[in-house]
C-alpha cells in the first residue's frame, strides 16, 4: 500500500487533490506539504521546502513516504516576472524528486507538465502528442525541459515518473497561483461580488481547458494504471474542452445580464497565442482509459453551483 507525499499541497491542483485522495481508502498515509507556514485543510500538514533535498529526503525517509505527488511550481505568468526564479523552482525541486527516485527512495512519482511546452510553430488546432515545442516563457521552457528529465530518468534509471501536460485548470475555492489562464477563475469572483470583470486574455481567445475534478480524477486514473501500458516516458497530452472569455462572459450573462465585462489583453496575450486551441489526447485515452466528464457547460454550472450561484 501507497503512503504518499503531496508537495505544493496548498496550491490550486494540490489542494483538490488531497481532498479527493483523503476520501479514498486504496492506500496507507497521506501527507501534504508545501512552503506555506499553514495548511487550509486539517489533514497531516509539514512545511517543507522542496528545494531542499536534505529536508525532503529526511521528511520521506522518516514517513516512509514512497509515492509522490510534486506540483510545487510557479507558473506561467507569474513566471514571466522572475524568469530565473521560475526555472530554479521548477527544475530544482523536480531533480530533488528525480533524485530520490532514482535512488530507490521513493517508488512512484506523479509531475504535472503543462500545454505551455508548446509554442508558435505547431498545429494549433488538434496539437499532437509529439508536436513541435518551441515554448516562449521561462515556465514553457523548465516544464519542456522537465519533461525530458523525466523521460531520461525513467529509462536511464528505470524510475516510475509520471506526468500530464495539462491544460488551464478551472476551479471555484482556490484560485489559481498565477497563469495564463487564471481569467477563467477570477471571473466567478467577480461575478458573484457583482463586480466588473476586465479580462486580460482578448474576448475570442481560445485555450484548451479541464475541470477540476477532471484533472483530479486524470492524475488518479494515470498513477493507478499500469505500467506496462504507459508508451509516454515524457508527458501525456490531455484534452478535455476549449473555451473563450466571450463564452464565459455570454453564459455568466444569461443568470445576471447586469453583469459586465470587458477586455483589456496584456503581457499575457502573448503567452496565450503561443499556445494550442484544441490538443489530441489520443494516447492517454488508449493507454489509460482518459475520458473527460465535464464539457464547457457542465463545468460552468458546477462552478456556478459550487459558488451558490445558481
Ligand atoms: N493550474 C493550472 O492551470 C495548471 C496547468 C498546467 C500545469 N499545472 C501544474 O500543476 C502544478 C500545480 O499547479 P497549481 O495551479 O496548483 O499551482 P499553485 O501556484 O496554485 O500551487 C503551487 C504550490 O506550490 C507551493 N510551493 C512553491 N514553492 C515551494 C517550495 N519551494 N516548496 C514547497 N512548496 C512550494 C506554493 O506555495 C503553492 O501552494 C504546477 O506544477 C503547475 O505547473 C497547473
């Protein structure tokens, strides 16, 4: 049985993953961590820093923790603002990861990749699984390197790393840590304060999106699937919807046509036309039974549902 290790607990994925990882029983411990002093949740909560390989091995070691989770990172926009930061974090603490698997330490690792390894020169439409990947941030640049990493790890070493590229992750409680698509949760907030909402991405942008409990229940179904099945020693590509501003702006009017919006694209616009509109995600539906449940408007009203919007 697993005892595993959530580190960047506290973020937006992390914090949905160990509320669904604590109402499941297919495993022995669960653990949370992140650089926060505090936890939101009152499950079992350590500060430690993943750029410390010291203070991590110790911690795995003296939990016997064998499988983790590492999605301590800073993102794509935010990224942008301290590029050298951005690729210390994402790649350091990911080699601390890789390190310990290596040796032995741990068993089984799940890294989030993201659609930002993409770039200007793929097809935008459908982006295949090997594309290719000419990312223009810092972020882009350390999760395509990461990636990599993972891939040499795993057949240099015979580590179990896994990984999704994943696209814009829409949630309602946590808001996200500072990506491109960010817009998508902050709108709900100002919707539901009854405020204006000024889009930085422009009105027709179109991204590739996933729910939360979708992109809870991808990480879940890949770390549980088997080995032998998984062709992809990098990341796998995931598809789950597309969507616009406009098309959040249209649904959000039809409760509250006093709701109002507008667009006023910034450094980030820039960042979102380097990526994909759509992404072919054939790989993991056939090696590990990847099924997207929420479509755009399934989404929307489980926000909205979420928030007591509706
Ligand atoms: N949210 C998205 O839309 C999205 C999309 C694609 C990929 N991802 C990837 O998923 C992962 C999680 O994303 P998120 O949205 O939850 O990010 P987030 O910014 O919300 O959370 C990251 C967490 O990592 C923690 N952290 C930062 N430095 C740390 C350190 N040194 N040691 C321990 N913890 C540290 C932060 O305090 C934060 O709680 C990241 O790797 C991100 O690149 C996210």
């Amino acid at each position: 049985m697993s005892r595993i290790l959530i580190v960047g607990s506290e973020g937006q994925i992390g914090s949905q993953l160990s509320k669904a990882l604590s109402n499941r029983d297919d495993f022995d411990c669960l653990f949370l961590c992140d650089i926060k002093e505090k936890s939101r949740t009152d499950l079992n909560y350590f500060k430690v820093d993943a750029l410390s390989y010291d203070d991590l091995k110790k911690f795995i070691n003296d939990n016997k923790i064998n499988e983790v989770y590492h999605l301590a990172a800073i993102l794509s926009a935010k990224g942008e603002k301290d590029p050298m930061r951005t690729w210390n974090l994402n790649m350091n603490s990911l080699f601390n990861v890789l390190k310990l698997a290596k040796e032995g330490i741990i068993e089984k690792v799940f890294w989030p990749s993201s659609i930002a390894v993409f770039g200007n020169n793929n097809p935008k439409n459908d982006t295949p699984q090997f594309s290719d990947k000419e990312p223009i941030t810092s972020y882009g640049i350390s999760k395509l390197a990461g990636e990599n990493w993972c891939k040499y790890y795993n057949k240099t070493y015979g580590t179990d790393i896994r990984s999704i590229r994943f696209p814009g992750v829409m949630s309602y409680d946590t808001l996200s840590g500072g990506g491109t698509t960010d817009y998508a949760v902050e709108i709900f907030h100002s919707f539901k304060s009854k405020k204006k909402y000024t889009s930085f991405l422009d009105r027709e942008t179109t991204l590739p999106m996933i729910y939360i409990d979708d992109a809870i229940d991808g990480i879940i179904k890949l770390m549980r699937a088997s080995k032998k099945k998984l062709r992809i020693q990098s990341s796998y590509n995931l598809s789950s919807f597309s969507m616009s501003p406009k098309m959040i702006v249209e649904e959000l009017k039809k409760i509250d046509n006093k709701f109002q919006a507008d667009y006023a694209p910034d450094y980030r616009q820039t960042i979102a036309d380097s990526w994909p509109n759509t992404i072919d995600d054939t790989y993991a539906r056939e090696d590990w039974d990847w099924n997207s449940k929420y479509d755009f408007k399934k989404t929307i009203n489980h926000i909205l549902s979420k928030l007591a919007l509706i």
